[in-house]
C-alpha cells in the first residue's frame, strides 16, 4: 500500500473517531413531581338492614330478597305479610373529596343467629345502589345495601341478627 493512502486511511479513522465520540455525548432533562393528598372517605351507617316479618309454611325453605330500594320479594315457601314491620336496605353515606369516583366492595356473606343462639340463616348475594362504583357529587353520596337471606325450612321462629358487616369504599 502506497504511504499517501496509508495516510489517507489513518487521517479519515482519526476523524471518524472524533465524529463517534461527538455522537455519544450526553445529554440532561428535569422533571417535577406531584402529589395530591385527599381526605380520607368515610361511611357512617345510616339504618340498619331489616328483612323484618315472614312466615314460612313449606318443607322446602325459600329465600326472601330485599333489594337496595328497600323493597322486599320472596321465592314460594315464605309468606310476607302486608304488615311486615320496618323493611329497610341498610344505608351508608359516603363521605370523601370533590367529585371523585370510588369502588364499593361488599360481604359475601353474613350469618344471623336466632336470639337463642340456636339456628342460623345466611344473607348474601349482597347487592348496592350504585353497584359496583360510585361518584361522590360534593364529597358526598349516599349506598343503599340490600341481599338475599335464605331461610331453611320449618325455621326456628323468632328474632335473627348477625353482627356488624362491612362495606368498604376505595377511591379510584
């Protein structure tokens, strides 16, 4: 190889280095960081649920469904009398920042034993108004809870409660 393009190779590696080092050269950006603190939601009961009066008169059992509006239906099996008493959907009011969105997460299910300790029904099926997801409008809107309690049959008469269930609220 001739000593002037023995040059010209040497002379253009030496710039193409200098050119890859120029390629690499580093560069910074900045960024900001926030953070927003929102209050914590809270549910304060309003009424408790009441399934109220009923009166089974089949061997089979049946089940009475009481619905978030506070109405009440049954499978047959179960009589429920015009004069039932207090029907209510359990009530919560849920309290938290602005206009944010919420999911609601209900039981399963609940157990409610006789006044004797005896027997028990199950409620479940646990159902909501607004189901599944709600918007607070003000910081505020209001979860009526109803289910579905399955009564056995020849069920031991008299009064059923269960202990305190839970419905839980998390921001979105």
């Amino acid at each position: 190889m001739k000593k002037s393009t023995r040059n010209k190779l040497i002379a253009t590696a030496i710039l193409m280095t200098g050119f890859i080092s120029i390629s690499f050269a580093q560069s910074t950006a900045t960024a900001t960081a926030t953070a927003t603190i929102m209050s914590p939601e809270s549910i304060p009961k309003n009424p408790a649920m009441r399934f109220s009066n009923g009166a089974v008169h089949t061997a089979t059992g049946c089940t009475v469904l009481l619905a978030p509006a506070g109405t009440r239906t049954s499978t047959s099996g179960v009589t429920l009398p015009a004069t039932a008493g207090t029907v209510t959907a359990a009530s919560f009011t849920v309290n938290g920042n602005g206009t944010s969105t919420y999911a609601i997460t209900l039981p399963t299910t609940v157990t409610l034993t006789h006044s004797g300790g005896v027997q028990t029904m199950a409620a479940s099926s646990f159902t909501s108004n607004p189901s599944g997801t709600g918007t607070l409008s003000a910081g505020t809107q209001n979860i009526a809870v109803g289910a579905t309690l399955t009564v056995a049959a020849a069920q031991l008469a008299g009064v059923y409660t269960s202990g305190n269930f839970n419905v839980t609220v998390n921001y979105n």
